[in-house]
C-alpha cells in the first residue's frame, strides 16, 4: 500500500517501540502462533481464522487504553509517567483535553478491516514473515523489509516487528497521534461528548489519508467492516 506524502514524516524511528525490538527469538516464537493463511483455502475459514488471531491483541491493547484514560481522568496516575504519556502521544505537557483525544480505542471491526485489506487476510509476506498486517513503513536502512518493486529513487522499507502485539501497538499509536488522523479523532471526540458508541463504520470516515487512493480506501474499509458484519466486535468500545 503507498501511502501519501502527508503520511512520510511519521516514521518508526521517532518511537520507542522498536520494529526490530527483540528481533530473532521473539519473532521466531511468535511466528510459530501465527496461522498459515494461505493454507486454509475456505474463504470462511480463513475470515474466521484471520479474526480470531488478531482479536485477542487487539481487545488486549484497548483494554489497556481504557484503563489509562480512565486513570488520567480520575487523576489516579503518577506525575512521571503522566510525563511518559505526554511524550508517547506526542502532546504538550499539561494539555490534558488534546491528550484524552488520543488516549482511546480504537473499534475492533476498523482494525480488522484495515488488517485484512492490508494483508490480503493475512497472506502477505509481511504479515506471515515480519508480522505487519497494516502496510507500515519505516524509513532507516535495515530498519525493515525492501519492497520487491520499490522505485531506485525510494528509501522506505516495509516495517518488520518481533510480535502481533507489537505491531497492534505501534498502529494504534499512530492512528492516535498522527496529525493525517486528526479528523478521525475529531470524530471520535464528537461521539464521546455526544454519549454514542464508537464504531469502526463512523472513525473510517477519518481514514481518507492513510493511502494515496483517499476516499476509495474508506470506502473500501467500510464495505470489509458491513460485509463481514465487524460491528459486533465494537462492543468493547462503549466503555
């Protein structure tokens, strides 16, 4: 997936997740759990495979985001790792209303459809070797996987990470602060102030930057979202 020059600033260097953290045994361990898609030739099966894999990691780190949002509303967490945050998102420290903006969920059924499109269901090299189910770039030499086709003139490598859980990490973390997602959190914040769930079928409407194909790419994740009825796993979202 290319992506469009708005998205080239964000690069994994700028943060502490590491794309080769632990690279080697971690990753060696992880891949043994994932499935092998491509073998699962029923459609269904493999739809069914690919959601109950990434499922897991992706309720696991919004739990966690829920968890910290209501600690940072209830002034129940420490002054140093309030700071930690405040860089993590990359916010101003003391801007607490722009920080909640980031600090949230992300709906399930989203990830799942963005996943699935990026990794043809998890069929991709990239998803099935360097566990990248969402197109991530890097920009650092050695810092991921060439493309087979990247232009002579292009620098940008296909990130690799050692875990699912890492690559779920870094994903939402920058759906949460890129500045190409602000309208996706705009959106977020209405629905939060307006007391209505938040779904992955309202925050795509925000997604028209993250591919170079605009509003075709939301349209198209939303028609993964309706077909496969991925809604149903938004649920843990209205907390």
């Amino acid at each position: 997936m290319k992506f469009k020059p708005l998205l080239l600033s964000v690069v994994l260097l700028a943060s502490h997740i590491h794309a080769d953290e632990f690279w080697g045994l971690e990753s060696w361990m992880s891949s043994l759990k994932t499935p092998n898609f491509e073998k699962i030739t029923n459609v269904n099966e493999r739809k069914q495979a690919f959601f109950n894999y990434l499922l897991p990691a992706i309720n696991k780190q919004n739990t966690r985001i829920i968890q910290l949002r209501h600690d940072i509303k209830t002034d129940s967490i420490n002054q140093f790792k309030l700071k930690k945050i405040y860089r993590y998102y990359s916010v101003t420290e003391g801007d607490l209303e722009t920080l909640l903006t980031r600090v949230d969920v992300i709906p399930a059924s989203l990830i799942l459809a963005q996943g699935a499109y990026e990794s043809n269901w998890g069929r991709s090299r990239f998803a099935k070797h360097y566990h990248n189910f969402f197109g991530l770039w890097c920009f650092t030499k050695g810092c991921g996987v060439v493309p087979l086709e990247r232009n002579k003139e292009a620098t940008h490598e296909v990130a690799k990470f050692s875990s699912l859980d890492k690559n779920i990490e870094y994903y939402m973390r920058s759906i949460n602060r890129n500045s190409a997602y602000d309208i996706l959190r705009k959106i977020r914040k209405n629905k939060r102030d307006q007391k209505l769930p938040v779904t992955g079928i309202a925050l795509s409407e925000g997604l028209e930057n993250y591919a170079e194909i605009g509003y075709d790419y939301v349209e198209t994740v939303q028609s993964i979202i309706r077909y496969n009825k991925l809604s149903k796993f938004d649920l843990i979202n209205k907390s």
